[in-house]
C-alpha cells in the first residue's frame, strides 16, 4: 500500500494487495523511515520482493529533514497491527502481529479494535476480512442490461449498470471469478449472435453482484410472395418466373427470379407428401359440389373446384393452377383463383369462399 514512508500517521486502514518489487516489499510498507505511526492496521496481501517480506519490509528510527543537518531518529510505533503470515510469510523486520488466515478472519484476533462503529466483518464480505463500516458494507445493486435480455432479430447494443459499483466486468462464457476477472465493462457490448453476458458489478470493497442476460438473435427469413393482391386492379398481380429458358415460365404481371425452376415446376398447392389422382374431373362435376369450402381444407371436392378455376381462367392464379396437379388441398392459389372468378362475376365480397352465393352463381352460368 505504501512504497516509502517517513513521518506517517495511518489508522484504522488496511491492505489486501500483493506486492511484487525488486526493492523493499512488504504487504503494508515496502520501507518505513522514522516519526512514523501504524495503530489497528492489518494486511493480508502476498510479497514477492528481493529485500523483506510480511507487513513491513524494513523498518527505520530515522528520517531526513531538509532543514537539519543529518539524519533524525524517532521511533516508529506499532500498535495493534496485524498480517497474513500464511499469505505474506513471516516479516524480517519484526513489526505487526502475524496470524494464519484462520486468524484473520476472525474477529477475536483485532484485539481493542473497534467493531461497533469503525470496522465490521462478515464471511461473505471482503473475502471475510474486516472492512471499514459505512464504506465496504455495502453490496452493488444486481446488474441491469438494457435491452433486456430476450429474442431479437437484429445485432443489439446492450449496456450495462448497476447502483453503487465502481467497476462492471463481464463475459460470454462463464461468470467472471472476481472483481479484476472478464472484460471491464466500458461502454455499449454488441451483440450480433446469441450469447449469454455474465456480469459482475464490484465495489471499492470488493463486494458484488452478478446477473446473466441471454440473448437470441434470429434474423427474419424473408418470405418469397406468390401471390400478391391489389384492390385496384381487377387482375390480381402474380409474382413468378418471367425467364422463357424455365420449365415454369408464364406471363406472370411482376417477376421474381428466385422463383424459377429449371427443369421442374414446384410451385403447387398440395403438401409435400401429398399425392394426386390421375383422373381429370370435368366442369359439370362443379354441380355436385354441395358443400362449402374455404382455405386449409383438405376434401375431395377442391380439387373439382380447381379444375373449374382452370378452365374458367379468370387470371394468373388460375394459371398457375393450370401448371400444378390439382389436389384435394384448398391453398393460396386455389383461394386467389377463385377471388378472381368471384371479381370477374361480381360477387362481393370475393373473399375466396366457396359458398352457397358462388355455387348458385356457378350452377346459373353452367346449365
């Protein structure tokens, strides 16, 4: 905590850094030169140094004032200090209490130190040392991500904070093991795949929190429309392939490349696992068709009612049709080829319905 010393007073203060120097270390004070003072002072960190070692690397009664000539002697006085002798190893110079780490975290070792007002220790705080009451007894508020975390389907810039931190470290993989582990948290985290942050909020006590925010990013799949109404046009515009080399070539109103086959037609309105019969129905067959029909149905009747559109041909739906294997499956196409015989009959609404309006038309044209 202190390289160099001479003619201090410190009190009610302690440290848990580790020390590495090539000159004087010690856990609390690499070299203390005389008039100095330590009273109720502990440390706890680990020394590696090439002179001394435990709380105090050296210790001097001297010290030099500019204004005297030579060197003046005061001794330096200890009282009620203590070091991790289990951390720090035992001091050469023979000033502060050592203890084993047991001892130190035990509040009976800190004899005539103050633990109602001045110091507190609790085993889940400050690694289980003492710690200064009103600064260290407090924990950082839980870590909060903004955007929340949840599904997205674009890159998110999520930030991060947290009531009464000093610091905010984090990762993708597992939670940060302390307060100097992970990625210091600095500004907005880009997150352009789904990942989990772990996070951990620290205070100027070491103290924390932590939270995990799982994000799920799954960008939109863009759906290749096949058909595509308009209310101001009699003729409902068709998006399809619009390239004479294609197996599915049609004189489709808008085109779509994508939806070119080469050599093989896929677009139909039966399931993947459907299977059709061979045998055409005709157009008188539309007459037995007595019940309704609408959208997602599956029954033997729409497939009559498909050939009925086919040969109608009332607009592109229908010729679409016309290049697919009528089924028993009552689709897209189906639905827009009969909104376009319902518009060209002037049934409103053309919703695509086959009811008992459209079958009293049809039967009225066809007989």
């Amino acid at each position: 905590m202190i390289g160099l010393g001479s003619q201090v007073a410190v009190s009610n203060s302690y440290s848990l850094v580790n020390v590495t120097t090539g000159g004087y270390g010690g856990s609390f004070v690499g070299l203390l030169q005389g008039g100095s003072s330590l009273t109720n002072v502990y440390s706890g960190g680990t020394v590696t140094s090439d002179f001394g070692k435990g709380m105090i690397g050296a210790n001097s009664n001297t010290y030099f004032d500019p204004l005297l000539p030579g060197s003046v002697t005061s001794a330096n006085v200890f009282t009620n200090d203590f070091y991790d002798s289990t951390t720090g190893s035992v001091g050469s110079s023979g000033k502060g209490t050592p203890k084993s780490t047991d001892q130190m975290l035990t509040q009976g070792t800190y004899t005539s130190w103050d633990f109602i007002s001045t110091w507190k220790i609790d085993p889940l705080l400050n690694s289980g040392y003492p710690y200064l009451s009103g600064v260290q007894d407090t924990v950082p508020a839980s870590p909060i991500a903004s955007p929340a975390a949840g599904t997205f389907t674009s890159t998110q810039s999520v930030t991060l904070s947290s009531t009464g931190s000093y610091s905010i470290r984090y990762s993708t993989s597992v939670d940060p093991s302390d307060c100097s582990s992970g990625a210091l948290y600095s500004g907005p985290i880009s997150v352009a795949s789904s990942q989990t942050l772990y996070v951990r909020a620290c205070n100027l006590g070491f103290n924390y929190s932590t939270s995990s925010f799982a994000y799920i990013i799954t960008p939109p799949v863009a759906p290749t429309p096949i058909i595509t109404s308009s209310s101001h046009s009699s003729e409902t515009p068709v998006y399809g392939c619009k390239d004479p080399k294609a197996t599915n070539y049609n004189y489709f109103s808008a085109s779509n490349p994508s939806l070119c086959v080469y050599p093989k037609v896929v677009v139909s309105d039966a399931p993947p696992t459907e299977t059709t019969s061979p045998t055409m129905p005709t157009i008188s067959e539309i007459h037995k068709v007595t019940k309704n029909l609408k959208f997602g149905m599956k029954d033997g009747d729409v497939r009559i009612l498909q050939q009925f559109l086919i040969n109608q041909d009332k607009g592109p739906a229908a010729r679409i049709l016309k290049n697919s294997d009528t089924t028993n499956f009552f689709g897209h196409a189906t639905k827009t080829a009969l909104i376009e015989w319902q518009k060209s009959n002037n049934i409103a609404p053309a919703s695509g319905y086959f009811g008992q309006k459209t079958r009293t038309l049809i039967k009225s044209l066809t007989m």
